[in-house]
C-alpha cells in the first residue's frame, strides 16, 4: 500500500493549489494528487478553444507545475474512500493511506431532462479534452448552432464560434436579458448589443420545451411556439457539484447539494477537506448558500483548505463571486452584488457611477471608455458590489474592487483612497472611475436623504 | 466686494477636485475658484505633449468640469489673503470675502544653484502653456539634450522627446540608477535596459558641477569630469512647495517646507484649508515628513479638504506614493515601500515575487509577461509596499495593491483574497501574480525561521 500525508484528488483549478498551498505550508509532509485524466484543460480557456486557441491542446494546465512544486502524479481514477481507514482506492487497483485528504471533484455540466436531450450533436461543455475535440469536429461541419443558456459559457462560446466559421448561432435565455444573474440591465443590454451586432441572436424569456430530430438534433422546440433550425446544441445552463465519490463514503451534503464544508474547508469526515466546485459554498454578503461556481473561488478555497490541513490558518469569507469577459473589444467585469440583487436582498442601497476615457488627456493612443457602476448599503456606507464594462483594463479594475468589497471599504474609504494613475494606463486621478463612481455615491445618497 | 461661501485658489489637480468636492458635500454654498491660468495643462500629460500627444492645445483640462459641478470660476491672480477678514485680494483688484478657503497652490521646479543654470535652453518644467511651448520649440531644434534627473518625469520625457526627433538624449542622475526612489533595483535596471534600448544614455551616480555655455547652454560638466555637448538642458530634479502666498499670510509651514496641515487638511489659521503640492505631508507608514508630491495624492487631499470644509468628514491617512509610468512597451508600478526603503526603515521583511503571462493560456492573444513583488512586514504579515512590471494592466493592478495596502491587509489576506480572472485579461486563478507574490512571501517568511 502506497503512502501520502497528503492526498488530493482532482487536478484542476481547485486541486492543484490544493496540494501547492500544502507543500508551501507542510514542506515535510508528502503530496500526491490524483486525477483521471491524462491531460488537463484549463477550465475558463475552454471556450476559446473554438476561435482564438484553436485546440485543446494549446489550452492544458501543463503538469510542470506539480513537478516544480514537488507534489507526486497519478493518473487514475478513485473509486472509493474508506474515511475509517484514512485510505483511497483507485479503478487502477492501487490503495493508498493518507493522513489528510482533499476532495477538488469538481462540478458536471448541468444536462436538463427536455425530451430529445440525449440526442447526438447536443453537447454539455465537459471539460474533456476527447468530448472537445468531438464538440469541434461537429462544430467545424455545422451550420446552425443553438445554444442554451446565455451565461458566461453561452456569450463566449457564441463570439468564439463565430470567429471563424459560417454558422448561424442563437442563444436561448429563460430570463429576459444575457448575463443577468452577473449585471444589471443597463451592462447586459451593452453586452446583447455587442453579440448582436456580430450576427449573433438572442432569445429571452424562452425556454426550450424539446429537441427535435431522429437520433440526430434537427431542432429545438420553444415555449413561444417557434422551432428553431439546429444541427447543434450547446447546453451552457449550469454545472452541479459532482459528488458521486463523498456520498458513497458517507460524507454530508450541503442544502445546495455540495459536499458540506465549514470555514476551514472541513468536511464532515476527520481528516477530509474539500474546495472548489464540489464542496458547498455561502455567500460573503449574507452567509447564505450559494451557487457560485468560478475557478477563481475554487483557487481561493483551495488556497484554505491546503493551508489547513494540520492546523487551523485561514478561513474562508465566502463567496463574493468576481467575473470578467471580453464581448466584441468590450470587457465587462462584476464583482460582489449587483443593484438588483442588493435590492431584491432588502438592502437600502446607495449607487454611484462614473465614465470617460481610460487615459488623459482623451487623446492619449490607445484611449477607451471605461465605465464604473458601485453599489453601497446605504445604511453602513460599505460597498456590496461594482461592474466594469469598456477598456480592457477592466480586468484588474474589477480586482481593485473586489480587495474594497473583501474589506468591507465604505464609499467613503474609496473616495479618498490613493491610487496611481498615468496618462497612458489610466483616467486622470480627477476622472478616476472608480473613486468618483464611489463620490458620486456619497452625493446621491446625500441627495435622497 | 464679491462674496463668496468658498474660495478655492489653485485651478489644477486639487483645486478642480477641492472644489467639486466642497459643492457635492455642501451643494448649498457657492465656491468659486481663482486661477491665474487662461488655460490648465493636464499635469501628468505633458511629458507626452512632446511626442504622443504632440500640443498644449491637446492636454488641456476642460472648464467644462467647473460649470457642470456649478463652480464660478475667475482667472486672476491671488496676491493677498487677510485671515483676519477672510479675504483674498487680486492683482486684478478684486476683493472676494470667504467663509472658507482652499489653497491649492501647487509647487515650482526646483532650480539647483549650479554655476551657469541660468542660460538660455535651460528648462525647468513649469506647469504653463507658454512656457512648455517654449520649450517645445527649442527642442525640436535641438540636436543634443542633457536631462539631469532621472525620476519620472525624466524617463517620460526623454523617450517622448526622442519619439520624433532624431536627437542625442542623456540623463544624468546623482544616485546609482534611474527611478531609484521609487523601485528596487531590478527594476530600476529593467527600466534602464528599455531606455538604452531606445538609444538613450543614462549616467548614474554623475553630478552636474557647471552648465557651460555664454548666455545660452553649451555644455555640462560632471563631477567625473566629463563634459556633454549639449544645446538643450531639462531639469527634473522635483519640485518645491509654492508657499510664497501662504507665508505672506502668516501661515505656518511644515518640516519639509510645505504650508503645516492636519489630517482634515486644515491649516494654522481659522477657515483655511490646503491641499496639493502646496501642502506639508506625512508618511502612511510611519507619520512622518514626506516629500512626494503627485497627482493623485493632491487629488485625495483635495477630496479629503473640500468634504471636511463645514463639518468634520473624513481624515487623511498620510501618503502612500502609487506611481505608474510606461517606457518602451513596458509598464512599470509602484505603491508603497521598496524592499529597500523598508529595510533602511528597519522593517523585518519577508518578500514574495509571482510572474507569468496575463493571459491564459500564454498562447491567447495579447499576452504579455507581468511581474509582481510584493514586501511584507514579517512581524505582522502586513503589506507595505508592491512593485509591478511588464503588460498595460500593471496600470491598474497598482490600485488593487494600493487598496490592499490602505487596508493594512496581510499576506494572508492577499493570498485568499477573490479574483476575478479571465483567458483574455489576466492571468489564471492558479498563476494570478497579485495572489501567488503573497503566497511566495509566505512561504519565504516560513523558510526564514
């Protein structure tokens, strides 16, 4: 019987920083991570395998990174867990005793029971490199493409697709607009804009009742009546957490069907953790279950959960949920609540917003607009949450904001925070987005006193 | 005799937003603002007025800004204030009465008393349109420059005046390398490589003893004997607070020259506040004296003064100094302490670097490397200082490590801290620098003990 101190299972965004943090954190203590696959694709690269990639191949977590950082490899696949015993079993018929384990399943694509679902050419997006390539060989022969769902996978398969083929594509979106769980309105409908304009279509407030065909989809039945056209269907609706190995070894569930953790990334087996979309999450705002699933939270947990194994030293928040994407030349980024959300959560809010160009003087090569939208609890002053749509420098802005919402900043503390700002990198420090959306804020909040 | 509820003097980057800020806390009371400009060049814009942007006329900051906050604006010169009275007198013979008053006075370029600085072609950098249009044209007849100074103003000078001028460029500098004040020195060195690259010459550890020359500049003669060539001289050796108008009023100054404020930005005399490069400042980390003079710092101030005008609002937490510049394709960043500058400050430091790509996978386009240091107080885990390097989004990275440090976050805190992450701006979860520079630093500090 093979022998770890630690034993992860699961080699992708939560797995991975598992078995780093415990190396950093345990340099004595012995590390294998244990995953099926052969290869691992890097999970929020995997749209755009279909367009600025090009394969799966050049979109693997590459496995340099384990051996860099001295964790042991094996590829194969654990069937069970003895939590008594501390011990693993694997398809391969290896048993191996660990001291601490770490669950990084990860999550499945979400496949709704519509009748006609399991019909050839419909495709839930696995991240998988042998289910990619087979989604890309039909892609590259398809000419009219529907996909469900009009998230973040949804708008950036779309765009990728579209990229180099001629293929007629159309979202279809229960809610009304694209992104709505992520953006208020006013950025969701800058964002349909943007896919709209490239020949994409989007459908809200459909749902899809079947899909049609023999064997093979040929169409796809909505509740409004209409049929669309479809030699291919993408199913972007959502991903569960995949659980199937913590139930059968006895572990508790969490009230959204993740493996239950606590702060610390405990489960409720000694010595097991879990991290990343497998293990139950709550919200940052108001401690409640969440069903946020990005491999940034995944990293983060897994940066606890290594960090914990043989003595308690960090815990985690909770999810805030940080988002970026690039629609058309547009980045639009959120972090933390949107106003809806704050409203709908019996906030008493304060918002604030500011726009111009992301350099100065507007001249400047290379200058965008960008613009900021910040959410405040008008009752504390303390940001909820912000969204970015324009410059590409959104990427990190919505970093910025999401160190204020870590921190509990008030719009106040972000008003007279001090930023660096330069010509060629920045709006000026007077137009500075950020601040002024959070001084903006303050004056409206004033305003409706 | 005008009357006015606030009289904010100084019409640049903390006058503008002293007074916005004085109408969004106050929207009852009238502010006007005296300067003595026709037109406001854009301060950081005009290393850039040389190359990039090409014309004063293009780094203009808009009067508009002043109107739409409902700011009365008077061009004309302040040459008295009687505190007593609560009066400014012009040379244009106005007499305005004020409840309150906002100085924003900015500061002057330092002139060094070398023999011969006198001449024609020397230049210091003065914030006026007919004095950089001066300089302006005399450079572009220039065809050997000596710039002594190699901060910021001198590195974005020379390679904007090099841009389109086929002309010789030599920055002499007393101190070792160029930027050394604000970077550590592998930075400072990567920063020297791309403005060698360009053919520009860097001199380090030189004094300039003499400018040569009869009425109009020749030359210039280091401490190591050599002589320059040169028909053109800058002079960006920083610059000093403008007080003249502060003293005459009896107003107390500071331990570095500047007019004494307290954390409100109130000065020793009833109902007068001041903000900018005019104003004394304290360091974040440590309360005392400190000499930086930036943009984005008068900007705060002014937030911070224009707010606290009638009531008591918010306090200044002293300067952190957040710097960003481009040289060559390469940004470079700054917030903080350097791992220097915290050692001479006798910090026990534990220090943590991350670098990769920011994109994901590095095959995606775009990518560039990006470099992260952080430096940590290993007594408390807590951040002083953050230097980066390498892609654009550096411009914005800074403030999410400037939020980080006006949080007093730890390593910790920064290593679960949630990030938004995406293939086309930024780089993995797993690779994110801003997070894995905390965990390095950790994991240094657990080496160290």
């Amino acid at each position: 019987m093979l022998k770890f101190d630690v034993v992860v299972i699961g080699g992708s965004a939560a797995g991975i920083p598992a078995a780093q943090t415990a190396r950093r954190h345990y340099p004595d203590k012995s590390v294998l991570l244990i995953r099926k696959e052969a290869q691992v694709l890097i999970p929020c690269g995997i749209p755009y395998i279909f367009g600025s990639i090009g394969s799966c191949q050049a979109d693997l977590i590459p496995d340099a990174t384990l051996q860099k950082s001295g964790i042991e490899l094996l590829v194969d696949e654990v069937v069970g867990i003895d939590p008594a015993q501390r011990v693993v079993t694997t398809a391969g018929g290896e048993q191996i005793s660990y001291e601490r384990l770490v669950l990084a399943l990860g999550s499945l694509p979400i496949v709704p029971r519509i009748p006609g679902v399991a019909q050839e050419n419909i495709f839930a997006v696995r991240k998988d490199v042998r289910y990619i390539e087979q989604m890309l060989a039909t892609l590259n022969q398809a000419s009219d493409l529907v996909i469900v769902g009009c998230g973040f996978i949804g708008v950036e398969l779309a765009e990728e697709i579209r990229r180099n083929r001629q293929i007629k594509i159309t979202i279809v979106e229960m809610l009304r607009h694209c992104l709505e769980l992520t953006y208020d309105v006013e950025f969701s409908v800058k964002a349909e804009e943007v896919l709209q304009a490239e020949g994409i279509e989007i459908l809200g407030s459909e749902k899809v009742l079947a899909f049609e065909g023999n064997g093979k989809v040929e169409g796809v039945r909505l509740s409004s009546g209409r049929v669309l056209k479809a030699d291919a269907v993408i199913l972007g609706i959502g991903a569960a957490a995949n659980t199937e190995l913590a139930v059968k070894a006895g572990l508790q569930l969490g009230p959204t069907g993740g493996i239950q953790v606590d702060r610390y990334m405990q489960t409720s087996a000694e010595g097991i953790f879990a991290c990343g979309d497998c293990a139950e999450k709550v919200s940052f705002f108001d401690g409640r279950p969440s069903r946020l699933k990005l491999a940034s939270i995944a990293t983060m947990e897994a940066r606890v959960a290594g960090a914990n194994l043989f003595a308690p030293r960090r815990s985690n928040l909770g999810v805030i949920g940080v988002y970026s994407t690039i629609l058309g030349k547009t980045a639009f980024a959120a972090a933390g609540l949107t106003e809806k959300m704050a409203r709908e959560a019996n906030y008493h809010v304060m918002v604030g917003e500011a726009e111009g160009p992301n350099r100065h003087p507007g001249c400047m090569p290379g200058a965008e607009n960008l613009k900021v939208k910040l959410v405040f609890d008008a009752a504390t002053g303390v940001i909820l949450g912000g969204q970015v749509s324009g410059a590409m420098s959104a990427g990190e802005l919505i970093n910025a904001i999401s160190a204020c919402i870590h921190q509990r900043m008030t719009a106040d503390d972000i008003a007279i925070f001090q930023t660096g700002t330069h010509p060629g990198l920045t709006a000026s420090p007077i137009a500075y987005q950020l601040v002024n959306a959070a001084e903006m804020a303050i004056a409206n909040g004033r305003k409706a006193q």
